[in-house]
C-alpha cells in the first residue's frame, strides 16, 4: 500500500488552510470514486462563503477517506459554507449507502490495508496484538494543511490513544 498521500495535496494551499476529513464505513468502488470526483469538482468550483468564492479542495484519499480543504489566506469559510460541505457529505452518504459520520469507528493500516475498529475494542485490540503500538492510525481530528502533511497518519503511540490505551 503506497502510503505517500501528502503528493496529493495541492501545494498552492496555505499551511493553515482547514481541513476537514470525512471516513466512510467502506471503501468507495472505482466507479463510486470517479462519480466522487465529479461531486467534488463541482462543489469546489461553486463553493461560497458571503457570494465569494473559496479556494476549495476535495479530494478521496485511500479509498476511503473524503478530505475537505479551505485556503483561507483569500476568503474565510463561515458557518455557511462550512454547512454546504457538511451537505455535499450528507448528499454522498445517501447516494452510496455509507456513513461518514461515525466517530466510533477508528481507521489504523494492518496488513498493509485500512482497517476500522470500533472504539469499544481498542483495548482487545490491543491485548491480542491486532495493533501495536507502532501500528499507523489516521488522526482524522487534524485542523489544517500542515497538520495533516504531519500528522494524519501517525503510528499509535504517537496519537492520543496512547494515554487512553498506556501505550508507550
């Protein structure tokens, strides 16, 4: 699994651009993916805040993974156009059967493939050594350009499971 997803995002983006990142409950088919671009072509290309354009990106990474991006060196994101992008996710949940609003589900990389978890069984996981504690684990809680580039895919023992799990 090519794990260098950071050449996908756009480098004309400021480092504090936000992002948002949205996890489906499986992974989108080729088909679904090419119909995702077309969605998210569209929605950036029309996306407005106060009847200004924003600088807009969003892109399916891994498969699974919608990643929402704003430059707003230009033109900040209100509550507004914040609400259109939690709309074009709510649109996508619908039209492909998916969730992507479950913050219980937890995505790590074992056996070289995204793996959900459900929260509740982190500590299992755990003991059986289904992770470990240098296992990658998608910090989908990033704030912007630069934190995802670091630290979106992070290895266990370096995201906030660690206290949760005493993982050193």
């Amino acid at each position: 699994m090519d794990l260098n997803y950071q050449s996908f995002v756009p480098a004309d983006f400021h480092d504090s651009s936000r992002v948002w990142i949205y996890q489906s409950s499986r992974l989108f088919s080729m088909s679904e993916a090419f119909e995702l671009e077309t969605i998210f072509n569209e929605f950036t290309t029309n996306w407005l805040s106060h009847g200004t354009p924003v600088k807009g990106y969003a892109n399916l990474f891994f498969g699974q993974f919608i990643v929402i991006m704003a430059d707003e060196t230009a033109t900040g994101v209100s509550g507004c156009s914040t609400d259109s992008s939690v709309k074009m996710i709510k649109e996508i949940e619908a039209r492909f059967k998916v969730n992507m609003f479950d913050r219980q589900q937890l995505a790590f990389i074992v056996k070289d493939k995204v793996q959900l978890l459900p929260l509740s069984q982190l500590n299992y996981a755990l003991e059986n050594q289904f992770i470990v504690p240098d296992t990658l684990y998608f910090n989908n809680l990033v704030a912007n350009k630069k934190e995802l580039l670091e630290n979106w895919l992070i290895p266990v023992h370096k995201s906030w499971l660690a206290n949760r799990l005493k993982v050193s």
